[in-house]
C-alpha cells in the first residue's frame, strides 16, 4: 500500500502555507492562546485537503519461469537408440515441469546447421535465438538434450543469455567406442597427369582397443571416383601420407575408408572425402592433313580456337616419289619429323586427327602399326576421311586397319543428303541433342559425298541414307572416330544455312580423349543443398531405381525416369549434409554437400565432458539418460553451490502488474465533514471562552 500526493496548488505555496500554521501554533502555545490546538488541527487538515493525498495499491500477478529444453536432432542424434533416448528423456522432463504451475517449458529442436557450408550443431545459438524474448529475470535453467557433440559451446556463463544453471542428459552409454579416418591435408587441385599427396589419420575414439582386433594396424582403401587405386594397412591415431594419380579433368571425388571394428558406434564416419579439382595442361593434338582440299583447315580453325589446345599441324602437299627437280631444301619450311612424333614422342599427344591423309610412302608401314599400339594402350584417333581412304593409298590397307573400325569398299557414294543422326546417336551422348537434329529433314545444309564401308563395329552414331557416316569405337584402352565424308567443311561455310559443326567435332574430341561427361554410360549427381538431382546415360534399356546411401546410413530409392532418348533423371530431397553414396547397377557416384572436413562428421561418440565444465560453473548437472533421470529442484535466490543429485531450476520473483485501486482521502462527504467538523470545533471553542 502506498501513499501519494496530487496537490492543488504548486508545493511552494503549501510549504509556505505549512510554515506559516506552525509558526502560528508555535507562537499560540507561547502565548498560551487558548484553541491553539484546534486552530492548527483545522489549518493542518485545510492544507492536508489541498495537498490531496491519496492511498494506492497494487494488484499483481506471479510470471512464469522460462524453462527452454533444448532437443539435439542433428546427424549424430539421428541413431534409433540415441533418438529414442531423446524421446523418452524429453517426455520425462515434460511431464516433471508440467507439475509444477508456475514453470513454463520452451522446446528448442536443433537440427544440423549449415554455416558457412560447415555442418555443426549450434545448440547454444539456438537457445539464444528461442529466448530472445524473454528477460533474463524471468529465466530459470536451460536443459539440454543431446550427445555431447555440440560445436558452439561457450567457454564460460558469461556468454549465455542469462546467468541460469545449465542442465544436460546425454544420450549413449560411457562404453561407446568408434573408429573414423580424418584428413589432416590435401590438395584442393591439381594438374591432370600428376600425382599428388594427401595426409590422413585413423582415429581411435573410446576404449576401441578392448573391440577385437581394434589395436591393430587398420586396412585404408583409397578410391578415386568411385575406382580402388591403394589398400594400406595403417597403424591408428599416426598421421600417414599417401600419393595418388590424378587422371581426369574437372571434379574428382577421392575417398579414403577405413575397415570397420566390431561392435563399434557407426560407420559413418569410416569414410572421408576430398574434392579435387583437375585442372588439365593444354591438350596435345597432332593434326596430319593430306593434300590441299576445301575444308583443310576447318579442323585446324577449330582447334586452334581453343585455348587449352596446343596443336601440331602438319600438311603432306607433295609426296617423296614425285620428281619436278624443286631441290629439297625448297619442298617445305621445316622437315615433316616423323620419326621423333611417331616413335619417340608419339605418347605425349591427347589426340592424333588424319584429316584426307592417304599412304604415299611419308610414314612406313611401321609407323602405322606404332599408331594403332597408340591406340590400344589408350590414345585417340580421329580419321576424318575423303576420297583418298577408297584408293589404293588408302591408310585402311596399312597395319592401322587394326583399329579402324569401319573399312571402305573402295567406293565413293556422291549425290545430295541430310547427315542424319542414327538410333543409336540419339541415345548417344556425342551426337543427342545437337541444335536441328530433332527435325525431319534435319535443319542443317546437305553434303554430297560420303564413303560407303562395309561392316562397322562400334557405334554409328550418324548416317548418309542410311548409310555409317560417323562410327565411334573403343579399342583397346583407346578410342577411335571415323567421319566418313569430308564435307563438314559446307556446315562451317553456311551452305544452306550450315550446321552445328562445333559443338559436333568438339564433342567427337573430347570424347575420344575420354571427358567423363560425354561417356556413354555413366551416373552423375548434382545438388543445390536441398534436392539431389541424378543423371542415368545410357545406351541399353531403361535404368533399374538408383539407391541413394546418405551420411546417417538411411537408403533411398530414387526412380528415374526418361527426360530423353538414353538420359535418365531423378530427384529426391536432402535433409542431411555430407557424403551421399549413388548407386545404380555397376555405376557409383558420390556427392558432397556442405563442407567434407565438417565437424558434424567427426567425433561421434557421445560425451558428457564437453557440457561438464560449463555446467559446472552455472551449478548445473551434466548425466548420462542411461544412468537415470535425475530429479529436478525448484529453488529461490541464487545458487550458492553445485550438487551432483538433482537439476536445480531457479524460480523467478518477476510479477505481473493486473490492477491498481486508489482512495483519494479527502474527496468526498468524508474529507468534507472531518473538515467542517475541526471548524465547528473551533468555532464552539472560541464561543466558550467569549462566554
């Protein structure tokens, strides 16, 4: 109850008024003036009037204490045993708190954040993020419920929203153990061809020398996508050094997994990734070209074009037999060295492209079948070939037959046609697609000549009337292309509006230099973080369903489904961040998402020394849900110590204001009569003495 003072007249004159009623009563009790008393009891109350006191008081209501229970449900929570722990250790705390009237639970799930594209779990910001709201006054403890495995722990109270005990049930058993493989450092690119390190460490977390076999050396398989380059037994918790071949260009996924031991927490974490970016030296071709002719130097424009490109052209203009009496040193700028680029160096080329080149005795018949070994142990051949291929001269009656993969007849098929894609070219990842190829005719010019062959192995990916126009072929370790006309050269020059000629040879090269991305068959996945896109080509019938492994070890199975002749597509949401393993018959792709050196990917076991000293220091309890629930205390004032038996709540003293009543003490008929009556009483007093 209060009492407060709404004067009507400025507090000035009421003090002077005040001082001039006491001056009087003193001096009345001096004279001994007889009604002193009343006079200065009626002046007082006059100016007690003025003064309009007034007696209040407040109504109010007792808040609830905030109680936020924070729920871990990021990767390392997402076991059955540990999520059915969570499960039963939230529905006990619940049912506790809501005995108690006066505390208010707040839940807070916390999934695997994405910062910055690193999985963790961010319990604490979140626990910040859910009481924002909320008055530190008010708030009593903060629960959590979770591994141990948290990323964002403060290292000391003073970072925490209030200064409130911190409670924490953790999932798991004490007796957890787990192997994982860390890198400690890899190359993030390199170049094409070279071999490069990486560092990597097996990690023994928990008593994993009491598994069987879990203090020996462990087996490491390194795959590079997809592929098993090394198997190395090493020994646990030693940084070890490993040197691969980086053999392909654009991403390159390398995987090191470790053998797993019995009984151990999850496997998981027995993989890790490194995304290595291949970045290639300027490709190497060797152009041959054979007489003069009108589109010699189409190929030639084409890849000269090309900055990653370094090209070796040569043109034969006369052959060695032919004598006009030019002296040697006037027969061309530089000598054709033929034996340095067919015998000595012929391994350094990406590409060796016979454009018109026919066999006049420049190469011996040696040379030729040194090119097709080229071919078997792993190099490209393009023939681009022309008239000279039906003749005598042909290089299709040389020893490089061997892995031509159509030969002529000795025929020249001459007349207008459309180039037209083939079945097979529309599944073909070559020649699907091209700009005008899904017309009837085809959008593009006509040619006019084409050598009719017989038999052709490999694909014809596109025909002249029917006829093999382009054949595409793998020998060996290598691969071949035969173009079986020399016409391309009107497409280039716009005859009849032209035709897609780069994109068409550009594919043809990079194809037979063995580019992931035009192989026939093959499996690739991209992502956006949210949804994980797969991409089946094919050449054969339909693909069965891809199945989809993600970091937690859940399997999926994704349908795909027919977005064009020989391409498949499928998607499926993401809900989780690391490396997903795609599987479809004998192809396997992995992806990343987020960063692979992530600390949501490492240490899974669970822990209660990561909460220990935090909730030490607030005088909180850190315990084990397999151990027992802990009872929770609801106490007043702060804590003056720790205690390892009960999880204390510290009740809030804020309240609600719901009302406020006044009393107004000299308003009204009360103050006007106890006002009127110390007149009255004077006025009687002083009657008396007069009488």
């Amino acid at each position: 109850m209060d009492l407060t003072f709404a004067p009507l007249l400025p507090l000035t004159a009421l003090y002077a008024a005040l001082a001039a009623i006491l001056a009087l009563m003193v001096l009345g009790y001096l004279t001994r003036m007889r009604g002193t008393t009343l006079r200065a009891a009626a002046g007082l109350l006059l100016l007690a009037a003025i003064a309009n006191p007034t007696i209040s008081r407040e109504e109010r209501s007792p808040l609830s204490t905030i109680v936020p229970i924070v729920v871990d449900r990021s990767q390392s929570q997402l076991s059955e045993d540990r999520a059915s722990q969570t499960d039963a250790a939230l529905e006990r705390l619940q049912a506790r708190l809501a005995e108690d009237p006066t505390l208010e639970p707040r839940i807070v799930e916390v999934a695997t954040a994405n910062e910055n594209g690193r999985a963790e779990t961010l319990a604490f910001q979140a626990l910040a993020d859910a009481v924002r709201d909320v008055p530190p006054s008010r708030m009593g403890a903060a629960f959590f419920i979770t591994d141990g495995q948290i990323h964002d722990i403060p290292e000391d109270a003073s970072a925490l929203p209030a200064d409130i005990p911190v409670n924490a049930l953790v999932t798991g058993t004490a007796e957890e153990y787990d192997r994982r493989i860390e890198i400690n450092e890899a190359p993030r690119f390199g170049l094409v061809g070279e071999s490069l390190p990486v560092e990597f460490t097996v990690v023994n977390d928990g008593p994993v020398s009491e598994a069987e076999g879990g203090a020996d050396p462990a087996m490491v398989t390194a795959r590079l996508n997809g592929a098993i380059v090394a198997q190395m037994m090493v020994a646990p918790d030693i940084s070890t050094r490993y040197v691969f071949d980086l053999d392909n260009g654009g991403e390159n996924i390398l995987e090191l997994s470790v053998d797993p031991v019995p009984g151990e927490l999850t496997q998981v974490n027995n993989r890790a990734v490194q995304i290595v970016e291949g970045i290639r030296e300027n490709l190497r071709v060797l152009l041959v070209s054979g007489s003069p002719h009108s589109g010699e130097r189409t190929w030639r424009n084409l890849l000269k074009s090309d900055p990653s490109v370094d090209l070796v052209h040569f043109t034969i203009l006369r052959p060695p037999e032919k004598q006009d009496g030019t002296p040697i040193n006037e027969l061309s700028l530089i000598a054709f060295p033929t034996r340095e680029l067919f015998i000595d160096k012929i391994d350094d080329f990406d590409l060796i492209i016979f454009d018109r080149y026919q066999n006049r005795g420049v190469l011996p018949l040696l040379y030729y079948d040194n090119i097709a070994q080229y071919v078997l142990n792993g190099g490209a051949l393009l023939v681009a070939a022309g008239p000279e291929i039906a003749g005598p001269e042909s290089i299709a009656v040389t020893p490089l037959s061997a892995v031509l993969p159509a030969i002529p007849t000795g025929e020249l098929s001459e007349g207008a046609f459309y180039p037209d894609i083939s079945p097979t070219g529309e599944m073909h990842p070559v020649t699907r697609d091209l700009p005008g190829g899904g017309e009837e005719p085809p959008a593009w010019g006509r040619w006019f000549r084409s050598i009719p062959v017989g038999d052709a192995r490999g694909e014809t990916v596109m025909t002249a009337d029917g006829a093999p126009l382009l054949v595409l072929s793998r020998e060996g370790q290598g691969r071949v292309a035969e173009f079986l006309s020399d016409q391309g050269w009107l497409w280039a020059r716009g005859f009849e509006g032209g035709g897609p000629y780069v994109p068409l040879y550009r594919r043809i090269a990079h194809w037979l230099m063995q580019e992931p991305a035009l192989e026939e068959e093959a499996l690739a996945a991209t992502t956006d973080g949210e949804q994980l896109e797969i991409t089946r080509q094919t050449m054969g019938d339909a693909p069965r369903e891809a199945t989809v492994s993600t970091p937690s070890g859940r399997s999926l199975t994704v349908p795909l489904d027919e977005v064009e002749p020989g391409l498949f597509r499928g998607n499926v949401p993401v809900s989780e961040m690391g490396l997903f393993s795609i599987e479809n018959g004998d192809l396997q792709r992995l992806v990343n998402i987020g960063d692979p050196d992530a600390p949501e990917f490492k240490a899974m076991i669970s822990t209660t020394e990561s909460l220990s000293p935090l909730a030490g220091e607030t005088r909180g309890l850190v315990q084990r849900i397999a151990d027992g629930m802990p009872p929770v205390r609801v106490t007043s004032g702060p804590l003056r110590a720790g205690n390892d038996s009960f999880m204390p709540i510290v009740a809030t003293s804020d309240t609600r204001l719901e009302s406020i009543r006044s009393l107004p003490l000299f308003s009204g008929l009360l103050g006007l009569a106890a006002l009127l009556a110390l007149i009255s009483a004077t006025w009687w007093r002083e009657g008396r003495t007069k009488s």
